[in-house]
C-alpha cells in the first residue's frame, strides 16, 4: 500500500510540474516565432545553414534563429536587394542597422 502512495505522490508532483510549465515553453515558443517573424520583416539576410536540404524561408530562418540562442552566433546582416533599395538613404540604412542589431542582441 505503502509504494502506491509514494508513485501516486510522484504522479501528482509530476502532474503539477507538467501543468506548471506549459505556459512557459508556449512563450518561448512564441518568442523564437516572433524573432523569425521580425528578421523576416527586415530582410537579414543569412547563410543557408542546411545546405539546401530546407526549402522554406521559414523553416531556415527559424533555424538560424534556434542555432544563434544555442551559441553558434551567425551575424545577422542586410539582404542584398533590401541595400540597394536604400542605398542612396543613410537614416533609413541606419536605422534598419540598428534595428537589426537590437534585435540580434535580444536573441
């Protein structure tokens, strides 16, 4: 009688913890998506960590993104036609910069 006390205690501990942290991995979750979302939306470019093996932009991005929280830090930088658009515009080119790097220091 004894053990099924102590499993169905642990069962319950078990339980709690699973409920407890749910919430949690969702937010995580979350950020990651809303990190792929925002390089997205400025346009960073990056190398094609899977070597072709990925087709969506999606999926490589969220790549990069998991691998840079992971620590093999890959340098966010400016796709090529988004520099060319604002080549001749120095605030904008700085501003998305800055942007970028904001957003790459938060990872």
């Amino acid at each position: 009688m004894r053990i099924y006390d102590s499993i169905a205690f642990i069962m319950t501990l078990l339980t709690n913890i699973c409920y407890e942290s749910i919430p949690f991995v969702l937010f995580l979750m979350t950020v990651l998506i809303g990190f792929v979302k925002i390089n997205a939306i400025f346009h960073v470019g990056y190398e094609d960590p899977s070597s072709g093996q990925l087709e969506s932009d999606i999926s490589k991005r969220s790549f990069v993104v998991f691998m840079n929280t992971q620590g093999e830090i890959t340098a966010p930088y400016l796709s090529e036609e988004m520099y060319s658009r604002y080549s001749d515009q120095g605030l904008m080119l700085f501003l998305i910069f800055l942007f970028i790097t904001g957003m790459f220091i938060l990872q």
